[in-house]
C-alpha cells in the first residue's frame, strides 16, 4: 500500500542528533546542540519502526506524528500512531486508529490483531472475539498466530461476563396487521360459495411504528468449565393508538457446560409474553437446548432444540405444544465478511387441528465491512408450512403456504452519536397461500440508532 513520492519530507523534526538518524537522513544541519534532518518518508517510516522494535515510544511517537503529513503514508501513520498507543496504556486512541485504518480497508488482518488487542484492554470482550473471528479467516497466518488467536477466543468465552444491545427507532411499514390485501373472501356454506366482504379493519393497514428493542446476556461462572447463562430480549413497536401495539419479552436461564475451548452445550427454561392491541397474545413456557463448535477458519456450527407449551390470550383453540429444530453453519468469507446457513424445521401442535401445522424452511445471508465504515448485509429465506386440516368454511383443501423473506441493512459504526451509530435496514415478506384470507405482502423501513455495550 505504501505509495514512493520523490520528493523529500516538508516538515523538517528537530531532536537531539542521535546516530541512527545521522546515518540515513539525506539533509543534517546542526546548531547550538540542536540537529534538524531531512529524511524521506521512507526513511522515516524504518527509523520509527526501528524506535518502536527499541520500546523507546515517545522518539517514536514523534517520527509516528511526522509521518502523517507525507502523502500515501496515512495507513502507516495511523498504524504506528495506534500501535504506540496500545504499548503506552491509551487503548481508546489505538482503537479509533485501527477503526480508521479498517474503514478504508477492511482486508488488514495485522491492524484486525491489534484492534481486538486494544479492545480486549478495554473490557469490550464481544467485540474482540468478533475481530479475533475475522483475522482468523486469513489463510496466510503462521499456524502459531492462528493457534494463539484460537487460544484467545476460547479464553474470552470463557470469562466474558456480559453484553448489551439497545436499539431504538421509527419504522414506516405497509402492513402493520399483517393482513390481506383482499377486499372479498369466499366463504363456503354447505354446496354454497358466499363472497364475503371484507372489513377495513380485516384488510391491510400502512403505519409508522415507534420501535425499541433490548437484548443481553449474562455469565455467572460456576466452576472450571460450567457457567450460569441469563440472557432475554423485549420490543416494543407502537404505532397511533393501540389496536396494533405489539410487544413480546422473553427470558431463559439455564447451565453451560464447555466440553472444550471450542465446543459447548447449554441447557435453559425459558419464559416468554407477547402483548398485541393492549391485550396478552400469548404466554410460552418452555425449554432449549443448544450445542455449539468452533471450527478452525473463522467457522462455527450450532445446533439448537426447543419445545413449547403456549397459551393463547385469544383463544383456546391457539393452545398447544410448539417444537423446532435449527441448525446454522457460519464462515468467514474475505476476511471482513461472514456468511451463514440455518435449516429449521416447527411443529405447532394446537387444539384445533387445521391450526396445526409442519414448517420447514432454510435461511442465508451473508454481513460484514465495507470501505468507508460501512456495515452492511444481505439475507433471505424461503418457508413452506402444511396445515393438519382445512379450515372449516374457507375451503375443504388443507391450508398451504409458501413462505418467502429478504432483508438488507447497511449501518456506520463508525459514527457514534452519544454512543449510539445509526443504520437502516429494508425487510420484504411475502405469504403465498391457497386462503386468500392469509396471502400477504409486507414492506418495511427501519430507522436506528443503536449502542452496544
């Protein structure tokens, strides 16, 4: 990356002479004890870098400082500018180098290093472990930079304590309700077929939502390789008035057991409450289970299993059993990106049997660094669901749905306002089905700030 340039350094550095200096500066001038030199920015860049192999920070920092102003030498300056400060104990002004260096190219493996360092001596353990991931999907590192990279991610496992997300903002959204868009349904009444109308309130509604969403995780060690997780989310959307009000938290506690660095199995009860239009939706109690593997290369594997009982806070024909199964494959791809794969599989076992039903579907996407700070990601999936029975009235065909999703983010994580950096995200849903009652299409913009702790 460093760029030659023919001409000598403009700003000239008075120091002491030291001899190191005196024998590769291209112009000396000395007088009154005081030397100035002259040295080109690729002399001053070895000279820095032999001041920094030499622990002697504070010659270093200002060699470090001149070498801004050289043109094609900004990478190296905020590299040795970061550097200097991580060794000097100001880890915040590391990180804000590295990010800097990172923003404009992400594919910088050694400043990846050094900035989860610098994190690390920050107490932001999750974000370090997110950068130790990335530069371990350099196939050009020695097997003993990735063999202590691995060794670190495994001890930030196992002693991290916590972590935070708050999200806040507004969203535009054609179909709040998640309604049809049809003005008429057939409704079949014995050998008869009645179209029936469809009220406003039955039918797809536009609305702006107010949104805020939490999620964290708590870790209590419990001995050498058993930890107590606590983690839980909640959301919030409210729009004007309160028929579409929704709002759902859930909470799970439960054992995680480290077989290894790399590999883990967690057991936990889970509670969790959705409100909609003011009043309860549902109430699940439950349990999940999770089995989780670090693989070399920035790759990880993950199973997960739950089971469900829900009570319907409308009607009892809603009550039942729910069970699922994923499982995701991650990897990093090109060093700043990682891509992932989940199959799931549900069942709903409900009092009434045309509630009941068999989804199945898989989800990929694909998130990471972009040049100029940028954080961005595409994702998207495709679901069928069978129902048990027909829904009486509607049709004597079993209900059948084709269920499709996509989504695209780009947010600055780079930019902080009062610790929070902004980000807009697009979501597409769409149901294709044989009721007309359930076909569905859904647009939707999301506005955030967010802070992660």
């Amino acid at each position: 990356m460093r760029m030659r340039v023919a001409a000598l350094l403009l700003a000239a550095i008075a120091l002491p002479c030291p001899v190191y200096a005196a024998q590769t500066a291209s112009e000396v001038q000395c007088a009154e004890g005081q030397c100035t030199y002259r040295l080109t920015p690729e002399q001053l860049l070895a000279q820095a870098e032999r001041l920094v192999q030499e622990r002697r920070f504070d010659e270093a920092r200002v060699l470090a400082d001149a070498l801004g102003k050289a043109p094609g030498f900004e990478l190296q300056h905020r590299f040795l500018t970061g550097f200097i400060a991580v060794e000097t104990g100001n880890p915040e002004e590391a990180i804000r180098q590295f990010r800097a260096i990172l923003a404009d190219d992400p594919t910088q493996t050694r400043v990846r290093l050094e900035l989860a360092r610098a994190l690390l001596m920050t107490g932001k353990e999750a974000a370090a472990d997110h950068h130790f991931r990335l530069a371990e999907n350099d196939g050009g590192l020695p097997e003993d930079i990735a063999r202590t990279i691995r060794n670190a991610r495994g001890l930030i496992r196992s002693q991290r304590r916590w972590n935070v997300t708050l999200d806040l903002g507004i969203a535009p959204d054609t179909n709040i309700n998640g309604a049809t868009d049809a003005e008429t349904i057939d409704f079949r009444l014995g050998p008869y077929i009645i179209p029936l109308k469809l009220d406003d309130e039955a039918r797809r509604q536009s609305g702006i939502g107010q949104i805020a969403a939490f999620s964290g995780e708590a870790r209590v060690p419990m001995g050498d390789r058993i930890s107590l997780i606590v983690d839980g989310y909640g959301q919030a959307t409210n729009y004007r008035g309160d028929d579409f009000d929704d709002f759902s938290a859930q909470i799970a506690v439960g054992p995680e057991f480290r077989l290894d660095t790399m590999t883990s199995i967690s057991v936990q009860a889970l509670g969790q409450q959705r409100w909609y239009g003011g009043d309860v939706a549902s109430r699940q109690i439950g349990a999940k289970a999770a089995f989780q593997k670090v693989l070399n290369q920035g790759q990880r594997v993950g199973l997960q299993f739950d089971v469900r009982r829900n009570f319907s806070g409308f009607s009892d024909d809603y009550d039942g059993w729910q069970l699922a199964g994923y499982a995701t494959l991650e990897r990093v791809v090109r060093r700043s990106f990682i891509a992932s794969a989940t199959g799931y599989v549900r069942r709903d076992l409900l009092t009434l049997e045309s509630y009941s039903s068999t989804d199945y579907g898989v989800e990929i996407g694909v998130g990471g660094e972009l040049p100029m700070g940028i954080n961005a990601g595409l994702s998207g999936g495709v679901g069928r669901a069978e129902y048990d029975a027909p829904i009486g009235g509607f049709s004597t065909d079993v209900r059948k749905d084709w269920r499709l999703n996509a989504r695209a983010y780009a947010g600055l994580r780079s930019v902080r306002l009062m610790g929070f950096s902004p980000s807009i995200t697009y979501t597409f849903g769409r149901t294709d089905t044989n009721y007309a009652l359930y076909q569905m299409n859904r647009h939707k913009m999301r506005f955030n700030l967010a802070r992660y702790f």
